[in-house]
C-alpha cells in the first residue's frame, strides 16, 4: 500500500465552533458553523496568507451560554455566539486583527 505524505496548505488561523446541545440546546451552533464558510469567503480568508480554517466539535468542555466559538493560535473564547456576533467575529478578529472584546469571556 503506497504511503501518501499529508500536506496542508499555511493557514494563520483555526476557529473551532461547537455544534453540541448542551451550551446551545437548540444547536445553534449549525448553523453558525454553516453561516462561517460563506463570512469566510466573501471577506477573503479562504485562501492566501491570511487563510483561516474552520471546524465543527461536539463539545468544547464549556457546556453552557453558547454557542461556543474559539479562535487559534490566540486562544480567544466567545459565548453566546448569535449570527450577527460571528459576522463581527470574522470582520473585527479574523481580518482586522482586533478580538470583538465585549465576547470574549477566556483567553489562554
Ligand atoms: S456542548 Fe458546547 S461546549 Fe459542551
């Protein structure tokens, strides 16, 4: 069986959202993982330097006041993450370098 060597395109951020029921029950945290592809794109952060990926866990250990998003390599956590939030989360944090600070309620 050939061994393929993994590679990965640099990135310069993960963002990790939680999708489980237990901080959002209703799981709001679908549709935001959902809404994060399109913000991610049409400000640009698919590709190139400032490229950031994104993921979907069932559970980030907080289990409470979500949706959970948490952005690396900072370590910086939101609560209560809505639709509007994130979209400020990918304009403010993610492309201008600047955290939505009135969210953030953990660092690293
Ligand atoms: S279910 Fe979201 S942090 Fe545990």
């Amino acid at each position: 069986m050939p061994v393929v060597e993994p590679f990965m395109e640099p990135y310069r951020r993960h963002v990790l959202v939680c999708t489980g029921s237990f901080c959002s029950p209703d799981r709001r945290g679908r549709g935001l993982y959902a809404l994060l592809a399109s913000l991610l794109e049409r400000e640009g952060l698919l590709f190139g330097p400032g490229r950031v990926k994104r993921g979907e866990t069932p559970c980030l250990g907080v289990c409470a006041g979500g949706p959970i998003v948490v952005v690396y390599p900072e370590g910086v956590w939101y609560a209560g993450v809505t639709p509007e939030l994130l979209e400020r989360i990918v304009v403010e944090h993610l492309k201008g370098d600047c955290p939505v600070e009135e969210a953030v309620f953990h660092r690293l």
